[in-house]
C-alpha cells in the first residue's frame, strides 16, 4: 500500500510519462545536475536530469555513461537549443537509449524534436512553455510534455510568476497534456496545490542544489544556507538589442560583473566585431563559466550563485532520499487536511 496515496494519484499520469515512482523532476542545473546528484535522485524515485550546458558530445558521452553506472532508474538529459552541435548530442542520447531529452533555452530548432523521437532508440521530449501561446505551439509541434517554469526559479527566467502561469495555462491544458510546474517550490504543500490545479508533477532545482550527493563546494553550499528570498536576484538587461534572457542568482561581485560583460559585448556589436548569435553565445558561455567558479572552485564572490527564490528554505545538506521523503510527506499532509 502507498505511503503517499492521494499524492500518488495525483501524479499517476506524470509517473507513468516519467518512468520514477515519483513525479518530482530535478532542475538542469549547470556543473550540479551531473552524475552524482543525477543518479541519486533517479535512485531516491524522483527523475533526474543531466544538465548538458556547453558539454561536447565526447563529455555527454562520458557523463551519461557514468550516470548509467550509478543507477538503473530512468533520467532525462538537458540540451540547450542555441548549442552548435545540438544534433551530435541528441545522436549521443540516442546512443545510449536516453529515454527522456528535455530541450531548454528557446524554441527548439527545426527537424530537433524530429530527431529525438524519431531514431532507433526513440526519446520524449520534453520543453519549457514560457507564454500560453507558445505551449501551444511545442505541443502542436510534438513536445510530449511542458514544463511551465515560474521567475521565481533560479538561473535562467521568464518575467511571469509561477502562480500566474499555473493559473493561467492548467486550466487551459492539463487535462489533456501533461504539464510540470516549477519556480520556487521548496515545500510539499505547494506540490499538493499545482497538483491539485492539474499539474502532473513538479520540478525541483533550488531544493537539490546542497544535497548531500550535490558536488557543489562547501563554500556554494554556505552561501545558499545563510540567503534568503530576497538574495536571489534577476540580472539586468543593460542593451535592448542583446537578446538576453534574466539569470536569477544570489547577489555578489559576479552579479554587478555580468553588467559590465553586457556592456563589453553590446560595445562589440556596435563595431560589427560579432554577429547577434555570437553575442548570445557569449553571455552563455560567460555565465557557464562564472558558475563553474562558483560551484566547482567555492568562489561565492566572483562566481555565479544561480538560486531560486526558494533558497530562504534551504537550511543545511540533506541527503537527496530524506528531501524527496519530506517533500512527498508534506504533500501528503497538505491533501489529507484539505
């Protein structure tokens, strides 16, 4: 018998897409969701995910094997669309019979979906709906499911509140789609309450990010246990012709420092040094790197502390087991007294 029987039900259709026992996604979050943390929540019923950032295909080669070899549980694979070599690592997941790609970053290049469902070893797959018009449109392009992420998420972020789009696209599409919500959940009762409005599950990335199985540095982690919710902060976009997107992180040097980048950049474009992609995939890669400091090398003042609004929430290490067990209790909990 279910120990979490309403919130089983509840997510029966997500855990059914997802292959886990439980409908609780880990966010891709970069240098993070690698194979330690990806596996151990895979292992603990949740779905992890590998968040393949700038990787070549060589390194997602690596990195999935070495994730397959830490668990036997399903886990999906993050790419980024404006990747140059997207199609080599849809080949890479294909390969190794990835069962889940989730394509993040902006509208998903033609013949991409095609490709991930369309193999030897088909895939879902899986995209981030900012805007109700634009879920429509993934889904009617064969998106399988959605992920409507909320600005109080960390990294990258859309300018709409995760309630507001929970409000405004479950209504219109859960029923006959299967949509995961997520921005700054960090307690169980607010799980119970997007599934109850429709959702089949939910994603998590700021909650993981100091698990225990997390490799981030004591330092990264110290950080996120002394913040709270108003530390996390959007960047600001400097140059209306530069097409970035606001990165959600906890205010430091590394902050006021990507408005200088920005300026760099934009001073480029105005000399014709770099076309408009070029510009967009060095704002990426200077983020990439600025998180790599921060989470690998414990530089918590230079580096990029990309945290959701939830952080406030994140106290102390936590084994990945004991956060889903809580999170699920706490769900169960909220749907029992209702």
């Amino acid at each position: 018998m279910s120990t979490y029987p309403k919130t089983d039900a509840l997510m029966a259709r997500g855990v059914e897409f997802l292959g886990s026992e439980h409908a609780i996604l880990c966010g891709a979050m970069s240098w993070v969701s690698e194979r330690n943390l990806v596996s151990a929540i895979s292992n603990a019923g949740g779905f992890g995910v590998i968040a393949c950032g700038a990787m070549t295909p060589d390194l997602l080669d690596t990195e999935i094997a070495e994730t397959k070899a830490r668990t036997d549980k399903p886990f999906g694979v993050n790419l980024i669309t404006m990747h140059p070599d997207l199609f080599d690592l849809i080949a890479v997941c294909e390969r190794h019979g990835v069962t889940h790609v989730v394509l993040a970053g902006g509208i998903p290049p033609k013949g991409s979906v095609e490709a991930i469902k369309g193999g030897e070893n088909p895939a879902k797959v899986i995209c981030f709906a900012p805007t109700l018009a634009l879920a429509k449109k993934l889904l009617r392009s064969g998106a399988d499911a959605l992920v409507i992420e909320g600005m109080e998420a960390g990294g990258h972020i859309g300018p709409v509140s995760t309630s507001v789009l929970a409000q405004e696209m479950l209504p219109e599409l859960a029923e006959e789609h299967l949509i995961f919500v997520a921005g700054g959940i960090g307690r169980g009762s607010a799980i119970a309450g997007y599934l109850e409005m429709g959702a089949c599950g939910v994603q998590l990335g700021t909650r993981f990010a100091c698990a225990t199985e997390s490799i981030a540095h004591p330092d990264f982690k110290k950080a996120f246990f002394r913040a709270n919710a108003r530390d996390a902060i959007a960047s600001v976009q400097v140059d209306g012709r530069l097409p970035v997107i606001p990165v959600r992180a906890l205010k430091n040097k590394g902050t006021e420092a990507f408005t200088s980048t920005q300026r760099e950049i934009a001073g480029r474009l105005d000399r014709e040094e770099i076309a408009m992609a070029e510009a967009q995939l060095q704002v990426e890669h200077y983020w990439a790197g600025a998180l790599r400091r921060a989470v690998i090398d414990g530089d918590v003042e230079n580096g990029s502390l990309m945290a959701g609004q939830s952080v406030g929430m994140v106290k102390g290490e936590e084994p990945v087991a004991d956060i889903v067990a809580t999170l699920m209790r706490e769900s169960e909990d909220a749907l029992t007294r209702r």
